[in-house]
C-alpha cells in the first residue's frame, strides 16, 4: 500500500474547492480497501459536507469501511459547527485505519480529533506529507497562526521597470491575454482584492473575475483620507460589494494619517478574510514589501518598454523566487521566508 500516492490523491481533491470554502480549509479525502481507493470526496463548500462525510457517503458497500483506511489532508474535526463532527462519523463506521496529513491549526480543533480518534482505539497515522498539507492550507493557517490574512502581491511591469506610463499618454494592457485571464483565476481564488484609493481614481477597475468563470472576491480600497464619498456611481467598483479600510486613528496630524500595513490587515483580520491579493498601487504594495507583511508576490514583466512613468516596486535583491513564460510575457514568482509554491 502507498500511503504517500493515496495522500497526493487527497490534496489534488482538496484543491478543488480553492476559492469556495471560505472560511473553511481545503480537505480532501479517500477511503482504501485492499490497496485500493474505493470512495473519494471533498469539502466543495462552506456548510456542505465535510471531505470525510462525502468520501463516506460515496462508498457502494458500507460494509467495507470497517476493513478500510481512511486518508485525509487534514486533521478530522471533533466539533458541531454547520455539520456534524468527522470523528463521530469516523468511529460511527468502525473505520480501523486513519491517515492524516497535518493537524488542523485552528484552536476548536488543533488536536482534538486525533485524540478522540486515538482514544477510541482507532490506528491513527499523522504527519504523511506534511508540509505539501500545510502548504495547500496557507491561508486557513495564515489567519489563525498569524492572525491576518495570507497576503499576495500582483502587477504588472515593462520590460524597463515601469507599471504605468506617464499621466498625459494613453493607458493600455501591458500583459497578453493568457495572462490576464490568469489573473482572473487568481481572482476567483482569493477571498478579497486590494487596491489603494489612487488606482479607483486612475483606472477604475472592476476587480471581478470577467475572464474566468468563479466567484468575486470581496473589493477592499484603502481610503486614508476619507474621501471614497467623493465617488460617484459611474465608478466600476460602486457596482459590486466593497469594504473600504480607513484610519482608525486618524487626527489633525497629516503624517499621522496614512494607515499603516499591520493596521490593514488587522482589519482584514477583524473581517474574516483568509486571503488577500493586493493590485496596486505602487505606494500600496511597496508599503508591504518594506513592512514585510506579505507571502507571495506574482509580477508580469512584460517585452513593452515605458522609458518613463511611473516606477514599479522592489524588491530585496536576495528574495527567492521561480520565473515562468506566458507567451511573451514572463512570471516571476516571490516566495517569502524560501517558501516555494506552485501558482495554483
């Protein structure tokens, strides 16, 4: 039997629902018979079925479960939420064998299912893949270790560094359009999409999945000074839902009302947002470059050359990162703290 094949089989399903379980992590899960995966499921949406349930419901022959290994990506909950606890079910079935990838981080569950499992005399296995099981979960571990978001960062930028041209020459697409039907998808995947108050003034973007079919994320604008009322309805983003982040601590002192990174996220935070992709402007995501809160930053170089505009962000010289093409266009790919993930 190969466990590390069975658990690869796990986290392929569990990617499915990328984008559709918030606040849920993504959790795949198969069930193995004498070598073989005889039922298979996923969390496909928040209030639907666990991962475990659904490989459970699938099976043909119910009698099989108590001669059956169970794999997971990650750790079985043990509580009533929209649905009831996986643990329960688990031992409800006689399942003997139990194989999880990671211990789930969050604090209502973080090891009480592998105890309950254990205790009930169940051959439990922890740990199989961990770090692919963590990884895939980022944004779920992110929020409720670090208490923020999982923050990406994404532009594009001409071959000579700029991501705009000048003010009084025309604006156009630097990226083809497999790439910005890439973004789209990115899109689709997160949970909010961020853009400072300047970039709703300069572009008036739509900030939607138009390209790609999934979900929108929630727009947030970062808005200082307290002036998105200025706004009228023909701006693209007073069409969709949007939550704008102000200074919290804002005073008569003009340096004192630009609103710091941490702040930010903190309200994303106070929000329930796993996940954030941020979209300019340059003052915006190079504030979190230099504050280092961010994880990933995805960047478009593109063959154009600007000769002038406005200047792109930077970054450190030594940050990790892969480079891939989309075409013409190149992609490169910044790993935070030596993290290397597939752009999924």
């Amino acid at each position: 039997m190969n466990d590390a094949a069975f658990m690869e089989r796990c986290l392929f399903l569990a990617k499915k629902g990328l984008g559709n379980t918030y606040p849920n992590p993504l959790v795949g899960c198969v069930i193995v018979f004498d070598g073989k995966i005889i039922a298979e499921g996923w969390h496909k949406k928040a209030g639907g079925n666990h991962a475990e349930r659904e490989a459970i419901l699938n099976i043909r022959d119910q009698s099989l479960l108590s001669k059956s290994s169970l794999y997971v990506n990650l750790e079985p909950c043990d509580h009533y939420g929209k649905t009831p606890p996986c643990t329960d079910l688990i031992l409800e079935m006689k399942i003997p064998r139990v194989i999880i990838g990671c211990l789930d981080q969050n604090k209502r569950v973080s090891g009480k299912g592998l105890k309950k499992l254990k205790q009930a005399g169940c051959d439990v296995k922890i740990g199989l893949l961990e770090s692919k099981c963590q990884k895939l979960n980022r944004r779920f571990f992110s929020f409720h270790l670090k208490k923020r978001p999982y923050v990406i960062l994404k532009w594009a930028e001409s071959q000579d560094g700029f991501i705009a041209p000048k003010e009084n020459q025309k604006k156009y697409w630097l990226t083809n359009t497999l790439s910005k039907q890439l973004v789209h998808q990115w899109r689709s995947q997160e949970q909010s999409i961020m853009i400072g108050l300047q970039t709703v003034l300069n572009d008036n973007p739509k900030l939607d999945t138009r390209l790609w079919n999934g979900k929108n994320p929630v727009s947030i604008v970062i808005d200082p000074y307290q002036k998105l009322t200025k706004i009228d309805g023909n701006f693209n983003l007073m069409k969709n839902k949007f939550i704008t982040i102000k200074n919290e601590n804002r005073n008569k002192n003009k340096d004192q009302l630009s609103i710091k990174p941490q702040e930010i996220l903190d309200q994303l935070f106070n929000n329930s947002l796993q996940s954030v992709i941020i979209e300019g402007g340059t003052k915006t995501l190079q504030n979190f470059i230099d504050a280092e809160l961010w994880d990933e930053a995805r960047i478009f170089v593109t063959k154009e050359k600007l000769m002038s505009g406005l200047k792109g962000p930077v970054f450190k010289k030594n940050a990790n990162y892969n480079s891939s093409k989309i075409l013409e266009d190149t992609l490169l790919t910044y790993h935070k703290d030596s993290i290397i993930s597939n752009n999924f």
